[in-house]
C-alpha cells in the first residue's frame, strides 16, 4: 500500500468528520455549545449547511479514488455514519454552557 | 444528541438513538444481506417454478446459478495427471490476473479424474463463483463458469455482509459500527427497564427482574462465556477427549455452560451481578492474554517488535476490554456505595424522628 492511500484514507474519514462537524454548528443549539460568538445570520447557515454537504461529497469521491466503485462506496458508506457517531460525541464532551 | 449528564434513563435513551440512527444504513444492509444469502432457505420452492420445463429444477438452478461440474467415476485406472501449474496459469489468465485460491482433484487416479479451480475473492467485495474444471488426464478445459447478473449482485450483497476480502480500514469500520449495534441493543433494555422499574415493584410484578437478568446475561455474560472459551482453548491439551466430545465441542460446551451460569448469576444477585461480571471480564481478558504467551510464546513485546497483527491485535484488543470493563465495575461499585449511604442517612432520620 502506497502512502497515497493513507492519505486518502485520512482525507475521506477527515471529511466526512469535517461535514457532519458543519451540518452540526448549523444548528442554534450546537453553534451556542461550542462558541459564545453570536449564531450566524440565514446567510451564514445556508453557507455551513452546504459546506457540510459538500465535504461529505468531497469524502464520497476520495474514496471512490482510493479504492474504486464496489470498495469505494462501502468506505465511504461506513465512514460516514462513523463520522457522524464522533461529532454527536465531541458534542456531548462540549461543557455545557450558561446561555 | 447524546445528554451525558443526565440521568441514566435519558442519557440511555440518548445513546440508544444515536447509535441507532447513526448506524442504521449499516444495520440495515447487513440484516437484509442476511435475509439475501439464505434465498434458498426463504424460497427453497422457487428454482421450481423459473425452471418448470427442467427434469430437475433444482438441478438446473444450481448448475446454471452456481456451475458445479460433476461427472461419475469410470472406475479404471487413469494415466499420469497433466501439470497443474499449467491449469492454475491458464485459470489465471482468464480471470485477468485473478489468483486462483482452492485446488480440488476429484476422483483422483480414476480415468475421469478432473480438476476444479476456484477464484479467490480477497481483492474484490463481491464473492464470486469463478471457477475452471480440467481433465486431470489431457489438462483440458471441461467447463469454465462465471456467475450471470442476478446471482454476481446476490454475491456482491454475500461480500458486503462476510467480509472476506483483504482491506483493513474497511474491516475495522465494520468493527466499530457492529458495536454499535451492541451499544444500541444494550441502551435499549436499560432504556426498557428504567422505564418500569418503579412501577413493577410497586405492584409486585417480576418483569424489571427476569428482563434485567436476560440483559445481564446477553450483555456482559456473553463476553464471560466467549471469554471463557478462549480461555479454555488455550488451558485443553491437543487431542483431548471427553464424555465422547471432541477438544473443539468441548470448549463449544464451556462456551453455553459458562453462559447460562451468568443468567444464573445475574437472577440470584441482582443489585451486584453487574459489576460482579465486569470484574469477571476484566479477570478472564488478562488471563486469555497471560495464557497465549505462555502456551505460545508469543507475547505482546514480540509480536509488536515482529509486526505480528493477528496475534499483538487480538491481545491488545482484550487488554483494551479488561481496562473498560474494569472502570465500569469501579464505577458501580462508587454508585453502589453511594446509595446505600444516602440509604443508611435516611434510615438514620428515620430512626432519628421515631425517637
């Protein structure tokens, strides 16, 4: 294996972490959990929302480029619901804020 | 999503959702491949009615779905058998550079003996029904088979569920996301018991008992009883037999013994069965390591200097185990002990007013 394919590797999980991360401060509730900076104006959520869709499209095609259709897809299916469990969990270690 | 400091009913709940919803395109692709994989089982009727028109309908699916070639021993003497490294050379062009990975001689020596060639599935996900039949005589291709279309996406949906192919980040995603499925299953029967706890002993029902001691026993018994049996299997010497079992049906038995001892277990001493079991994981995790060096000598400081995987991962995997379900036993003991202090402050007032 090439170190090509660690890269990749990392790429895909990092972000599909990245994606679900963004989708994440696009909501009221997590932005306040993680930032006291005031939450975004609809213009700012739209830009977070599709950052986040589009990092878990970017996760779809460096996995497809690392392994290919059939072992691509599967990668990229399983990374992302694990992505998905780790920003719930970074999430609940957040300290609950005084809002 | 996932409240930890709340209660243990509501951070239950949380979890159970989470890994649920999370996992779920996983659970769901790997229950429906299941259900896949066993078409015969589920439909066992069905080669009769695609093959209507055939002698044997049975026969015919599985030749034209499978291709297995047979052919009946002659009973005579052969001759010599051709080359087989020509025949794996010839298979391995055919399937483009795909290594062949099972041999069969069928009938050897016979006059029909024949040659059957199978393709491995280590570098693809789908597992495919490739295969080359020789004539062991003359070296001749009898018959070549690969799977039509609706049986290679019965064999790709088999893969996906088996994971016999060769990719690590792949197998370890799996990994994580079937705990998952445990973490979910687990949330859910406390998440069932919370809920009724109460109410159950205020009217004297025995469901929050004999539920919680099935969850004791298929949560941490069934890592007791698996323990055990890796335990055992390092403890039984080579060759051993005994009441008529085999060493292989003897550790399958210590497996279901030590199982059903932990349902035992956890309906006679309910309040500390838990953290009783955890302590027992922790014990058997270190022993099963403790065991395989010495039994075979290959210890966690050689098998990680050597880049031993298989062996230095599984150790390092109990290990892993023994350290969780230790800070799990420590941390009901605390709980425990807490309670029944607050217990004891209240029976003390109690005391206190009726005096």
């Amino acid at each position: 294996m090439s170190i090509m394919h660690e890269v990749l590797l990392l790429g895909v999980l990092g972000c599909a972490y990245g994606g679900f991360a963004l989708l994440a401060l696009s909501q009221a509730r997590h932005w306040r959990s993680v930032t006291s900076k005031p939450y975004p104006a609809p213009g700012g959520i739209l830009l977070l929302r599709v950052g986040g869709y589009d990092f878990i499209g970017n996760s779809l095609v460096l996995a497809l480029l690392r392994d290919g259709s059939s072992f691509g897809g599967l990668l990229w299916a399983t990374s992302i619901s694990l992505a998905a469990l780790a920003v719930a969990l970074t999430l609940a270690g957040m300290p609950a804020r005084q809002h | 999503m996932f409240r930890r400091e709340k209660r243990l009913h509501r951070a239950s709940l949380d979890l159970h959702n989470l890994a649920g919803v999370v996992a779920l395109p996983f659970h769901f692709v790997i229950t429906l491949s299941g259900l896949i994989i066993f078409i015969n089982i589920y439909f066992p009727q069905a080669p009769t009615l695609a093959y209507a028109e055939a002698n044997n309908p049975r026969d015919a699916f599985f030749e034209e779905g499978y291709g297995r070639y047979s052919r009946k021993p002659a009973g005579v003497a052969g001759s010599e058998p051709a080359r087989l490294d020509v025949m794996l050379r010839q298979a391995k062009a055919r399937w483009m550079g795909g290594q062949p990975f099972f041999v069969r001689v069928w009938d050897p020596g016979d006059a029909v003996s024949f040659v059957e060639v199978r393709r491995s599935y280590a570098s693809q996900v789908t597992m495919n029904l490739d295969q080359v039949y020789f004539d062991a005589a003359t070296g001749e291709v009898l018959q070549r088979f690969e799977a039509a279309q609706v049986m290679s996406a019965q064999r790709f949906i088999a893969g996906m569920h088996f994971i016999q192919f060769d990719h690590w980040p792949l197998r370890w995603l799996y990994f994580v996301l079937g705990l998952s499925g445990c973490v979910m299953i687990a949330t859910g029967y406390i998440f069932w018991l919370e809920a009724r706890r109460k109410q159950h002993a205020k009217l004297g029902w025995p469901g929050v008992r004999i539920v919680e001691g099935l969850t004791i026993g298929s949560v941490t018994g069934i890592l007791i009883a698996t323990l055990s049996f890796f335990v055992v299997n390092r403890l039984l010497p080579l060759g051993v037999s005994f009441a008529g079992f085999e060493r292989a049906a003897l550790e399958v038995w210590v497996f279901y013994l030590v199982w059903i001892t932990s349902f035992a277990h956890a309906g006679l001493r309910p309040g500390r069965a838990w953290r009783e079991q955890c302590w027992a994981i922790a014990a058997l995790a270190v022993l099963a390591v403790v065991l395989n060096a010495v039994t075979t000598s290959d210890h966690l400081v050689k098998t990680l200097a050597a880049g031993y995987w298989p062996v230095a991962g599984m150790d390092l995997l109990l290990l892993t185990s023994a350290i969780v379900a230790t800070l799990a036993a420590r941390t009901l003991h605390r709980r425990a002990a807490s309670e029944s202090a607050v217990r004891a402050a209240d029976a003390r007032r109690l005391d206190v007013n009726h005096a």
